[in-house]
C-alpha cells in the first residue's frame, strides 16, 4: 500500500505427507489418519512506528492425525482443523 510502506503481508501454504511405511497399524486399524497435512498462513505486519511493529497472524491446519484420546484417555475422538490467531509486537532498541 502506497501510504504505508514499510508494512507487508504474506500468504503461505506448506503440506507434510506422512510415509506409507509408519505405523500402519495405527493408521488402518485405529483410523488415525496420519497421510498429509496442510497448513495456510495469512499475515499482516503494520510499522507502528520505527521502531514498533505489530503482526496479526491467521493458521488454518488440516491436521495429519485424524483421531486423539478423550478427556479420560479412555477412548478415542475425533480432531478438527485447528484455526489460531495470534498478534506479535516487536520492538527494537
């Protein structure tokens, strides 16, 4: 943005796939998933001043491992996506 030029932005993708080969006992008899996960990233870093900035951050994660434990540790549910929203201040001095 031309009114504000020392702030930037990012988007950023990344998928992990997990080897046929691990556990596949986990896998197909416990129905975990463990085959890909894939991870979004949105950012926006604004220069507050020249020497403070301040960063939203939005993860979006289509998690790998499709199943955990309960509460209780005795059974199993199921996972969602995860969505986390951060902010980081940075200062420099």
């Amino acid at each position: 943005m031309p009114w504000r030029p020392c702030d930037n932005f990012g988007i950023g993708w990344a998928r992990t796939e997990i080897s046929d080969n691990f556990v596949p006992l986990l896998r197909q008899q416990l129905r975990l998933g463990l085959g890909k996960e894939d991870a979004i990233e949105l950012y926006y870093n604004a220069a507050l001043t020249s020497w403070l900035t301040a960063a939203l951050d939005l993860q979006i994660i289509e998690q790998a491992l499709a199943r955990t434990l309960n509460a209780s540790g005795s059974g199993l549910r199921d996972m969602n996506t995860a969505v986390v929203l951060g902010l980081r201040v940075y200062s420099r001095f």
